[in-house]
C-alpha cells in the first residue's frame, strides 16, 4: 500500500451497546460492509478483535467480537473508531483513491493558481465534493470528470479545470 497510508484507517464507529451478550451498533464509513463479515478482524483503540457475529439494521452494522461479552464491556467501546491495519486495505482501480490518500493534498487550477489544500471530504450519491480550506476560505469542488483532471498521490497534488464560474459559485460561506 501506499507509503504514505496511515498505519490504523478508520472504518466505523461504535455507536452503542445492543443486548445483553456484548452485541453493539456500527456506524459504517467503509464503501466495503464485507469489513464487517464475520471472521474479519477490525482494531478498536488498537486493540485487535475478531468479528464473531454481524447483521444490518436500521442502516447500521450489529456486530459480536471476541473478549466483549456483555454489555458493560460494549459500553466502554461507545464513541470509538472502528479501524483497520492499513494491510488490510484492498487495491482500488485505476483513478480511485481512498479519502485518506486525498486529504491534505493541495489543489491547483490547470493556470497554476493554488486553490488551497484538501481538509474534508463530503460523499453523495452522484460524486464526492472536495472541501478545499484556501486563503480566502472554503472552497467546494466536485469530484467529477469534467473538473478534477490530474491527481498526484506522489506529489500531494490535485489538478482542476476551473469551469467557468465553479470557484465563485462554490464559496463556502
């Protein structure tokens, strides 16, 4: 994986217990639910777990994990990251990036003019939009096609073709 991956990547977080024999609920922020399938192994405060149980409800993950086995001890978890060790991160295809791979990168007009430096990312159905943090404040750009033209893991940098009007109309206020 990338050298510059971190070395734990967050995939979810511990929302609260459920039961009484050391079940708790997931919120999910992987493109990848299958993390969550039993067997798989998933870190939370760095503590190493295997998932032992898991089902979907109400758009969230239930899962059972080894060594929680009441809710007490679920309790505890409440607030914290779900995450991976970044060996477990999957290859993407060509042209697809991890958020964490994107985040700090700085972004450019194809005229050379610094736009500012990646600091969030919001996902929608349709595409992802770049919260860009500049010095005259947040910009937001679409992750399509037609505006996003180089992406440069390597160098930290994003290249943007600055249709007309996408910077003004796009001001975070």
């Amino acid at each position: 994986m990338d050298s510059l991956a971190p070395q734990f990547i967050p995939v979810g977080e511990v929302l609260s217990p459920h039961g009484t024999k050391g079940h708790f609920r997931i919120r999910v922020i992987t493109d990848l639910p299958e993390r969550f399938n039993p067997g798989a192994k998933i870190y939370i405060n760095r503590q190493p777990f295997i998932i032992e149980y898991s089902s979907t409800q109400k758009g969230c993950f239930i899962i059972k994990v080894n060594d929680i086995d009441n809710p007490e001890d679920a309790k505890k978890l409440q607030g914290k990251q779900v995450e991976i060790h970044n060996s477990q991160i999957k290859p993407l295809a060509d042209g697809q990036y991890y958020h964490f791979q994107l985040i700090g990168l700085v972004v450019f007009t194809d005229d050379g003019e610094s736009i500012g430096r990646i600091k969030q990312i919001l996902s929608y159905p349709g595409n992802d939009v770049y919260v860009v943090e500049g010095k005259e404040g947040e910009v937001l750009i679409p992750a399509i096609d037609d505006v996003i033209k180089i992406v440069d893991i390597k160098n930290r940098r994003i290249v943007i073709k600055a249709i007309d009007g996408l910077l003004e109309l796009n001001k975070k206020k």
